[in-house]
C-alpha cells in the first residue's frame, strides 16, 4: 500500500492548509494562516535581470529562477513547498528542519546559474522572526491552480522584505564550490513563445499604497481584475487546448545544461534534440504512445500554468487586446493617483513558459508563465506610485 502521508516539516504544514479553488478568494486576508515564527524564506534573483533579457536572455533568467524550485523539490522529494516564481527570481517558505539541505541547493543552483547560463543568481535564507521584528509578517494560503497542482498566495509584505534584505547582503548564501550541480531533473522549457495576433502580453504588478488597509487594496485589486474577467479565459494567455510546439526547440540548449549533470554538454545536447523531436511528432500526430496521451497532456500543461498569483500585492501575466487593455491601464491610474495602489507594467508581443515535469505520465507538473520582453522584472523597474 502507498504511503501517501506528507514526508517532511514543510509538506505537512502545507497539507493543513485551506485550497479553495477560486482565486479572488486569495485576494484580502481571510483564511490564511501565519508561518511559524521559527520557519524561514529562502529568495532568489538575478543581478542585473533586465541587462540580460535586454540582450535576448529571458528564457534563461527565467531558467535561473525556476531552478531554485525545482531542485528544492527533488532535494525534498516532495511537491509541497510553499513558492512563488517571479521572472527573474523565486521565493520558499521551508521548515527549519529542512535549512540546511535548501540552503545547498540555493548554493548548488547559484553555481549552476554561473557556470551554465552565465548568470550571477543571488541568494539568501532570510527567518520569519526578522521579517517581524522589522514590522512585516508572512501569512499564506494554498490556491487550487488545478486538480492536481496549488498555487500559493503570500500576504504581509515578508517576502517583499526579505528580498530587499538579500539584495541589501543580509543572510546570503555563497555560491557552492566550482562543478556544483542541484538535481534539475524535470526542468525544462520547451513549448514555443505565447502569443495571438491583435492581442498585448501583459506583466502587470500591483501592491498596495503605503498605510492601505488590506480591505481597501483587496477591494481595489478585485475591481482592476474585473476590467478582464469577462474577457475570454479571463485575459489567460496559455489557450484551452494547450501551447504550440516547434522542432528544433528554442530552450534545448538550456535544457542540456541543466540536465547535463556534469557530463558532456555535445552528447547531452544530441540526446535532447533526439526526444524532443520524438516528442514533437507525438504532438503534431496527436498519437497516444502507451498511456500517454499529447492532447491530454498540453491542456493540463494549460491547466497548471500560474499567470495570476498573489505576493504581498497581485501579480499577473495577460493576453489583452487594445481596448481591454487601455481600459486597465486607465484604471491602474485612476487607483494610483487616489493612493490606494502603486503598479508596475510591461508589455510585450509574447510570454514564455519554463516548466518542471517530474513524469510526463502524471498530471502534477508545474508550468511558470512570463513576458518574453521584460516580464515580472521589467515591470517592477516601471513601478509607479
């Protein structure tokens, strides 16, 4: 018989956790439940992001990001950890039971960032006590994104305040020693850039006014939301059937790096382009092989794709045409300028996706959605308020 009992400190707390499955629920602060005053945040970003996606390099600085949570899963041997991707960076909420072997994979994944993509990925292990002897908390709730995945939804500003103590060299974790790799098993990015002809990808950051209560930003956050929610999937980009696929794929090369393992990049490299295009032809033939079925599988990568999610403030990545789109940017304005808002935005002609798919055979994977030209990290350059 399959022991399905969470296997850690984390993964049992997060199976406490309410999931309802509508996300306005996530707006406001009802239901969430404050992390453990003893429990820690372990954040992530890429110095100088916008440098790099300015030189065409989005997918990976959002490789980069990604991998923190990826190689905490399979260091954890578990999918429930609480995280939140954020283009160029990522955020976990961990037990302190399990520290020390995240804080190896936030010092194995700043190496590979370095080695492999280039990148200087900044780390640090930041505890919920300092975020509230310095006024801020961190309250969380798990948000049904799917039947089979959780997003999870961050209020209290402590992972805002815990990334501004990383950037300003408090609790850093150090690269490992050179030739470090995390287990990346699973990361990949494979599907073809989002888009749809008369239609704006959208990065959009909103968070709340300085002294905004959370019922005024909540109240004000559920009516920007509704400038979209008629519209079609709700201004989701990710279409119903699943995204588009292409031969020879434009992140292979990202991939071989990451799953290299130490190995050589050439054979990794030849060994990738051969099943992804294996993989390719299942998808255009629509042929189930075994028990695997393509349709099935990109409308499930659909499903569990997180354009919307909540830390300290609304996060979202849209598809909106000219007049929905004026019609946001209009009220984003109209809400900062009574200071109940501060917003950053970008818009760019596609979004791209970095995933983790631990089986192919099974529904849990995790798809992270972001602008192509700028995405999360560009609009938080371009906050205003």
């Amino acid at each position: 018989m399959t022991d399905d009992r969470p296997k850690n400190d984390t993964a049992r707390f997060v199976a406490s956790l309410p999931a309802p499955e509508d996300f306005a629920s996530a707006i406001g602060t009802a239901a969430y439940v404050a992390v453990p005053d003893d429990w820690l945040i372990a954040v992530t970003d890429v110095v100088e992001s916008r440098k790099a996606i300015a030189k065409g390099r989005y997918k990976a600085v959002n490789m980069a990001g990604v991998s923190v949570i990826s190689a905490a899963m399979n260091a954890l041997d578990s999918r429930a950890v609480p995280y939140v991707f954020g283009g160029d960076g990522s955020a976990l909420v961990i037990a302190p039971s399990e520290s020390e072997k995240v804080a190896g994979v936030l010092a194995s994944v700043s190496t590979f960032a370095a080695e492999e993509l280039e990148l200087e990925l900044r780390a640090a292990i930041v505890p919920v006590s300092k975020i509230r002897e310095d006024g801020f908390d961190v309250r969380l709730k798990a948000v049904r994104l799917s039947d089979y995945i959780n997003n999870y939804a961050f209020a209290g500003g402590g992972i805002s305040h815990a990334e501004k103590l990383m950037k300003a060299g408090e609790y850093r974790i150090e690269a490992a020693e050179a030739g470090t790799r995390p287990d990346l098993t699973g990361l990949s990015c494979r599907w073809t850039p989002i888009s749809e002809a008369g239609r704006h990808i959208v990065s959009v950051i909103i968070e709340p006014a300085e002294n905004v209560s959370d019922k005024k930003f909540a109240n004000a956050a559920l009516q920007i939301m509704g400038d979209f929610d008629a519209t079609a999937n709700q201004g989701n980009p990710m279409p119903p059937q699943g995204p588009g696929v292409s031969w020879p794929v434009e992140g292979v090369g990202l991939e071989a790096r990451a799953q290299r393992n130490g190995g050589n990049l050439f054979i990794s490299t030849l060994k990738l382009y051969a099943s992804t295009l294996f993989a390719w032809l299942i998808f255009k033939t629509g042929i189930s092989v075994g028990n695997f079925e393509p349709e099935h599988y990109k409308q499930q990568t659909s499903a569990n794709t997180d354009f919307r999610k909540v830390q300290d403030g609304l996060r979202m990545t849209l598809s909106l045409d000219d007049e929905t789109l004026a019609s946001l940017e209009a009220d984003l304005e109209d809400k900062r300028k009574r200071g109940v808002i501060r917003y950053g935005l970008c818009k760019q002609d596609s979004a791209v996706l970095t995933c983790f798919v631990p089986s192919v055979m099974e529904d849990d994977h995790f798809h992270f959605l972001d602008g192509a030209g700028g995405g999360y990290a560009q609009a938080a350059s371009n906050m205003q308020g």
